[in-house]
C-alpha cells in the first residue's frame, strides 16, 4: 500500500513537533498502566495539534470548509510499547514527517516522559474524499516537507 | 426542560429489557475499579440495543434512511454509583421506560452484578432533527408505551 | 447518602477552578457531536487538576504515598447537556465546591465555549479507603473550603 | 524483542477463536466511522475472551489468585486498516497464534464485516510480574500451541 516513489525528507530532523500529554484517570487499566490502545490517542491528537499549527483544522477540512470534503485515516501503524505510563505522569509526544507522497504521509511519532521513550510508531496516513483515496492538498505537503512544526526540538 | 404534561407508561413493570456487559480491561482504571463514566457506555449500548430490538438502528435513522435524518440525544441524566464493578465482571443492564411524550423518553436503567445493584440512572431522551428538538417517531413511543422489549425479566 | 450537616463553604464564588478541554477525534461520535458520556472524562480531568493544584497527586494519594492508601470515587451525578459540542471545540470547564463534609465533597462544574454553556454536572465525591467510606483528608477540606483554586475567573 | 528461538505452532491455522463485536456510538467518531484505536479495544476484548476460553482469567491471574501475579502486555504491534466500520456494524475478531516461546505469544488478529476484511494486526505479547518479563504459565502456552480455543471457524 505504500507508494513506490517516496520522496524522504531533508532535513527533517527539524521538523519535529512537540505536544505535551497529561495521563488521567480514563488512561489507565486495572493493571495500575496506561491502556496501551490509549498511546493510540495521546499519538492522534498531537497529529491534530500539528495540523492545526500548519493552517488545518481537521473539523473543517471534513466539512468541507475549504474546498472538498477530505478526511485524514490511519492506513498502517508499526507500535512498539516498551515502557509503561502511569496516573499523573506528563508525557510528550514527538512527531515528525519521514515521507510524503501525493497521497499519503508517513510519520515517526515518539512518546516520552522526560528523556525516557515510552512508546514509538510509524504511521501511515492516507487522505479520502468520498470514502476514495485522494490527493493531499499540496499546501499540507509543502508545510510538512519544510520542516513543518512551529516548535523545534 | 421535561416537558409538562407527561404520560406515564401503563404496565411499565413489564417492559423491562435487559443487556449483558462484560467488563474489560478498557473500562476499568488504576484504583482497579470501572471507570465511572464507562457506566455511561454501558447503559448506552443498552439502550441501543433496546431501540434495535423494537426495529429502529439508529445509524439507519441519523443517516435518514427511514425518512428524515434523526437522532436521539440525552439531555438529562441523574446517577448514583453504589458499588464498584471489576475487571472480568459481567454485568445486567435492565432498562425500562418511565415517562413518554411527544418529544422526549425518560428511562430507567439499572447496572446490577447477580442481584446487587452497581449503578442506578435515570436518562432524559429526546429527539433532535437538525439540532432542533423533533417529535418522536409515533412507532417508537407506541411499542416503547407497550411495555416494549422482547426480552421480559 | 449525602451527610445530614454541611457545611456551606462561605464565599465559594471565589473558589473557582478552570480548565481547558480541546476536542479530538477520539472525543466525538458520528451524529458529528461530541459522545455525551465524554463530557464525564472532561471534568473528571478538570477535577484531577483542580487537586494537584491543591497539592494532591491522585496517583500518589492512591498508592499510599502520603499515609494510607486512599482514592475519590462519584457516588452522584445530576447531568445537564444542553448544547452539543464539537470537534476542534476549546472548551472550559469551571468547578467549584458547593458543600464540604467530613466525608463527602459536593461540586459544581460547567462546561462551556467561550460564554455559552453547554453542560452543567452537580457531582458528589466521597472519600474510600479498603473499599469503605473515610474521612476527608483535614488538609484538602481545609483548601476547599477556602475557595481554593489558584486560578480564579 | 522478539525472541530468538521461536517456535511456529504447528496447526495453528486449526486453531482460530472467533468473537463478535457490535458497532456502538462510543466507538465511532464525526467522520461516521469507527475511531482507528478502538479496532484495539475490540481485538483486546477477543483476547481476554480466548484467554476466558482457555480457563484463564486476567482479573484473577493479575491479583495474583493462581500464583504469583501477573500480565500480558503487548509489546509489539504491526496494523493494517483495510475498510471502515460503521455504527451498528456487526464485526467478527478472529485470532490465532502464531508463534509462542517462553516468554512471548505472538497473534494474528483479523476483523471482519461478513467476509470482508477491515482491520489485520500481528500482536507481540509479552508477560510481565513486578514489571520484569515472565515466563508464560506452562499451561497457557500448551492450550494455545494445541490450537487453543474451542471455537474453531
């Protein structure tokens, strides 16, 4: 499903963006952890976070504010959980562009606590439009292969 | 926002119905316990699945497929959490209606483990069509008026 | 099960506590609306950090740290929801103690955006040690009831 | 991570448990689809159920009622998302083990709409007591490399 011409991106060392994750109550298991489909969660939203920080807001770009209704989906994850997270602990979720293709974004996300990773992921994000894979708009391309994020790392 | 003149349902002892839960490791957090408001999903699929067995899925109805575009929405809820539930539990939801009007369905639902009862709710439902409050379907607030549900306990 | 004397906490206006809350994906449904029984996750976290502000780790407090092992539980709810919120929503959720007991914390919290409320909670804490009632920690009655929260609105 | 001496199970294609999964409002989000994690609470749940299946309950193997306490955490995760779900779908989790060593099981987990496929993971579990790794239960490993479950499809 991945494309077969991939552009990487230089550079992209600097394009990392960084967002912080508090774990409450709702986050953990009977275990005393965190659930480890809730990484899954803390991951998406510091996707809609780096989103936003480029220009997009997912609700409108679905309802079709700017143009065509478009929607972003996970379409492959590689999830390494190594260390557990815990009640109160202050996470930060790093995310960064490896490869952008016109239909597709992949992206290595890295949960800490402190200098400790926790959890690391590939994802692969493909764009739809009427449930059918579709373009990306060339300005989420371009803003993601600069280097994107607003906070460096 | 209950409406003034309410029909309290005939018989309504009889139209009970009831749903079993199993408790997994995602409902519960790290005091060991079940999430409170995972009580909140559960007694949502409950009532899901009461809507279901009297004909109406409600994925069919928000998409309009049965007329207009409708969904039901909860708009007042009074809970008491009286006992702890645990991983690998399994759960009754009984559900049964207490008042129906034109526009809304106050319900009952009951979360017991065996005969102990865990959590109690009493849930304001009603009926919205492009976010304005909608007239119940008649079929919904006849077979819910009957004493509805196919399982009686 | 509320505690026949309360006492009323003098100048609780004061006492206000306020938290952000960004709506994700995660938080909405597909009738395009945020789940109802997420706005229980939203102040629940409110009410997480209304305590560390205060001094107290949940996480800690449970694991026994500061003495015996204790934790909060809801033992009551009465829900409002009267207006739908959205994906990409800021949202904020103001708390403050109505009534305080030996065993029992009595809230209030709203959720709005920007000045429109849209929902309201009245929520009972208790206190439990080994599963059974327990007084309050002296300490954070004491806070509480001074109109506690650092951030005032 | 993964261990180097691994053991392929001889005839696992024999022994695939099968669990079904209903589509509630919790599970999907505003695109009208269901939210990518929540694929690995419903493959979560068939785990738990085929562990059930095998006479091994994690509520009680975690509090340590068969012995010493102890978990299974994922390590690992590789996932495909093929096609959606929608709400009131009925969904089907097949699992399988592929590989089982001392310390590590590892699954196929397939969901399915009818006979479409929507969601395949491959999951690393590991089992851990006071947060080091474990040998799995002798027990457990037998049952599943037999070609556990007792549902076979």
């Amino acid at each position: 499903m991945v494309p077969k011409f991939l552009r990487t991106i230089a550079g992209s060392g600097n394009g990392r963006h960084t967002f912080p994750i508090r774990v409450y109550f709702e986050d953990t298991d009977f275990t005393g952890l965190v659930y480890h489909a809730n990484f899954l969660r803390f991951i998406e939203r510091a996707r809609t976070e780096m989103l936003r920080e480029l220009g997009f807001h997912q609700g409108a770009i679905h309802a079709g504010e700017s143009g065509d209704a478009l929607f972003f989906v996970v379409a492959r994850m590689q999830l390494e959980f190594l260390k557990p997270a815990r009640m109160d602990d202050l996470l930060t979720v790093e995310t960064r562009p490896l490869k952008i293709t016109a239909a597709t974004i992949e992206l290595e996300q890295i949960v800490r606590r402190a200098t400790e990773i926790l959890f690391t992921a590939k994802v692969l994000i493909a764009a739809l439009a009427d449930g059918k894979p579709r373009r990306l708009p060339r300005e989420i391309r371009e803003k993601l292969a600069l280097g994107a994020a607003p906070h460096k790392s």
